[in-house]
C-alpha cells in the first residue's frame, strides 16, 4: 500500500476522532490496521475492548499489533489467551514481551513459570523473572506475593 494513501487514511482518522465521530472513524482505523499500521491496530484493539466492548475484535487488532512487533500488545495478548486457558500461545506471547523489555510481562510469566502454564513447572525460572520484576517496580505487591510463596518453595 502507498505510504501517502496510509498517511491519508490516518489523518482522515485522528480528524473524525478528534471531532467525536467514532463511527466514521472506525472503518477508517479498520482499513489502515489491516494495511498494517501497528499504531491502528493498537488504536482498533483498545477501542475495540475499552469503548466497544467487543472482546473478540479487540483479541484480533491485539493479534495484529503482537505480531507486527508492539510489545506492549504481545503482553496484552498473552493475558488474553490465558484468561481464555490457552497457555500456550498465552506463554508464548508473554514471554516474548517479556524477552523484548516489557516489565509488565514479568510479574505474569513468573506465575506461568510457578504453575506450569504453557511450559514445565520451573522455579528457578519463575525466581528469575519474580526477581526481573521486582527490580523494575519494588513497590508491586503481586511481585512481592510471588517473592514469598517463591521463597517458601526453597527458591
């Protein structure tokens, strides 16, 4: 797709939006994620959950920012397809965030790592990354939950 039709379709966009107008704009936002825009298709999944209130949406423009990179979206799928008991892929994509910077990420792939979700149960691994996150945010108390049921286990 041409740069140029792209940056026109965006601007046509922030337009509507700005204005209040969702409703022309989401075809808009719709054509330019699927042009492979990762800021629309982060914009399409957050209005998609948080506005529309259409899960199933908003799991695909998810899908599509993840996939194109947007680490902040791999971890938002990766809690997606957990709450969906999919670990897996929910490990998959939560570690990859994590791997990638994310420090949001750690606090869930710790838990994976404890339970086993979508991998071997590993402490060491759960420690490790409980331990990442805990540098990144001391004051966290889901980090610090993990820490001592950690630190109960032997790790």
């Amino acid at each position: 797709m041409e740069q140029e039709i792209l940056n026109d379709v965006i601007r046509e966009y922030k337009t509507l939006m700005e204005a209040g107008d969702l409703p022309a704009a989401l075809p808009l936002i719709r054509q330019a994620a699927h042009w492979g825009d990762v800021r629309s298709q982060v914009l399409a999944a957050d209005l998609y959950m948080n506005t529309l209130q259409d899960p199933a949406e908003a799991l695909e423009y998810t899908r599509l920012a993840a996939l194109n990179g947007d680490t902040e979206s791999m971890l938002n799928l990766g809690v997606m397809l957990r709450e969906r008991r999919e670990f897996d892929k929910a490990f998959y994509f939560i570690q990859k965030a994590a791997m990638a910077g994310c420090t949001r990420a750690y606090e869930p792939l710790a838990a994976m790592y404890m339970m086993g979700q979508g991998t071997p149960r590993d402490l060491q691994q759960a420690k490790y990354w409980n331990l990442q996150g805990l540098e990144a945010d001391p004051e966290n108390a889901g980090l610090q939950r993990q820490h001592r049921v950690l630190e109960k286990a032997g790790c």
